[in-house]
C-alpha cells in the first residue's frame, strides 16, 4: 500500500509514506503497545508539527494535527490542517493511524499550519512518542508521553530511505566545505589574478588564473558528487538545487569557452571583433557563475541549516 517504509529512532514506531504531485500519504504503527502514537517533524516535540491517532473508549479510531510550542499540555494546540483519508486503529493493542496531507498545507500565512511545508527534495526529521492516554480536548498533564525518540531521524523522502541525524551531517559538512572552498575562494581568486596581476611580467598571472580556476571546478564537481552520492539521487525541485546547477553548468562553460580564445593581437596591432566578443563572453559567463554559486551556497545554508 505503501512505497517506502523506515523504523524510526530505537525502532519504536515505523513510518511508511507515499509521494504523489502534491500530497504525500503517511501511516505510522507502533511496535509496541500503547493507547496513542505520535510522529512529529521537528528536531524536537518541542517546535514541532505532530499528528496524534488514538482510539476512544467506544473503539473509535482518530487522527489529529498540532504544533507543539512548550513542554506542558497547555502549550499543545490543535491545528486545522487538510488532513483526509484519516484512519486508526487498534489490534493487540498496537496503534496504526493514517492520513493523506498536501505538501503545501495551505496558502495564508497567518496560520501557523501553513509554514509546514514538506519538500520532498529536503530530508524530513521525524521523532515519535508513545503514551498511555489521549483526548481531542482538555489535554493535561496525563496525556503527555511515557516514552519517545531520543533523536529525530532524517528521512529521504524521495530516496526511501533514513539516516540518524548525526550521521547525515558530516557528509553536507564536507560538500558545504568544498563548495565554500571552490565559491568563495579558489573561484574568485582566479578572476582576481587575471583582473589585477597582469602587470607582472611574462604570464605569471595566467598560470595562476588558469591553476585556480581547474582546482575551484574539480572541488565543485567533487562537492556536487558527495551531495548526489548523500541524497541517493539528483533532485532538482529546491531552490537551492536549481542555484547550485546553473552555477556548475556556468563554471563548466568556462574552460570550453577559453579553448576557443581568438589569439592576442600583436603589440601595435587593433584587437580583432572576435576576441572584444569571446573577451565579453567569457567577463559575463564568469561574473555570473560567481553571483549564482554564491546566491546556491547561501540557499544551502538557509535549506540543510533547518
């Protein structure tokens, strides 16, 4: 019924999911007994978007949406999000509940469910708790949980697959590094050597433009193997994917670009139509891969620092 499946943190609960255009269906079971289940995404339960299903007295199953903002039963608070083909049940004593919600909650920002947004292309942090009761009004300090996640755990969504959070981390650590390094150094120290050392005699300075150029495109294209390599794919939906990939193709035109350099004019001689072109080409495809790589390594920061 579902495409992917994982076991979450200590191997408690399981959350399966199906991805569709612009919804994703997601259960959860519990692997043990208890009277209500709850998965949230977040870090924490604290600052957390959870859905709750549990069965009442009467054997009716329920599925309901919150935001958490504290520790305490009166810092739950019930939101109304599109929740649809909701289902729980309870056999043994082990708690299944099930909903379809859109990726894009809703489109009024003055809600808080409307900043719970799933991007399938971002790992999704999902934490769960368990506990002995559970009411759709009147929570108290008896509904809070006898046992939850001690760490959330980042799913690919769209990989079907799952990483604890702590070993997900260092490998965006080193692709973040090396697109820093090619970015915000190695790059712009190339259009800085060929702009001011070219006074220096003989072609010291295109030594070095062409040197730091190479480097700055080998670490890119290393830094974009170890995103693609981390997130079991290339996805291109984010913001941030979209940056990073017209930055790389910008960088990749350049070294195309300067193999069809004209030759230099003699000294005396006019400078040809051709080289004024391929020199204005080569300034703008340059400029612009600086301006979009470093407006990708910001998108990065602002989209894996969640």
């Amino acid at each position: 019924m579902y495409n992917n499946s994982v076991l979450l943190d200590d191997q408690q609960v399981t959350f399966f999911w199906t991805l569709s255009k612009d919804s994703i269906s997601i259960a959860a079971r519990g692997e043990k007994k208890s009277s209500y289940i709850a998965i949230g995404f977040g870090t924490g339960m604290v600052s957390s978007y959870a859905y709750v299903g549990w069965v009442d007295d009467t054997g009716k199953g329920h599925v309901s949406s919150y935001w958490i903002d504290g520790r305490d039963a009166s810092r739950v608070h019930p939101t109304n999000e599109n929740l649809t083909n909701t289902r729980c049940k309870s056999e043994n004593g082990i708690i299944t509940f099930e909903f379809i919600r859109p990726l894009k909650p809703c489109s009024y920002n003055n809600r808080v469910e409307c900043k719970n947004i799933i991007d399938p292309t971002t790992p999704l942090k999902v934490i769960w708790a368990l506990g002995t009761k559970w009411s759709d009004e009147h929570l108290n300090e008896q509904n809070m949980h006898s046992e939850t996640s001690h760490r959330p755990i980042r799913v690919l969504l769209m990989g079907g697959s799952a990483e604890a959070e702590q070993d997900l981390r260092p490998v965006l650590a080193v692709h973040g590094f090396m697109m820093f390094l090619s970015w915000g150094i190695l790059l712009p120290g190339g259009i800085l050597a060929a702009r001011y050392l070219k006074h220096v005699k003989g072609d010291g300075w295109y030594q070095i433009h062409v040197s730091l150029q190479c480097s700055g495109l080998l670490i890119l294209l290393l830094g974009l193997l170890f995103a693609v390599a981390e997130l079991r794919g290339l996805y291109i939906s984010s913001a941030h994917a979209k940056l990073g990939l017209a930055a790389i193709f910008l960088a990749c035109v350049q070294p195309v670009n300067a193999s069809m350099r004209p030759k230099t004019s003699a000294n005396g001689e006019e400078v040809s139509s051709e080289r004024h072109l391929w020199e204005y080409i080569h300034f703008i495809v340059g400029r612009s891969a600086i301006i979009v790589g470093i407006a990708a390594l910001f998108s990065g920061m602002k989209q894996f620092g969640r």
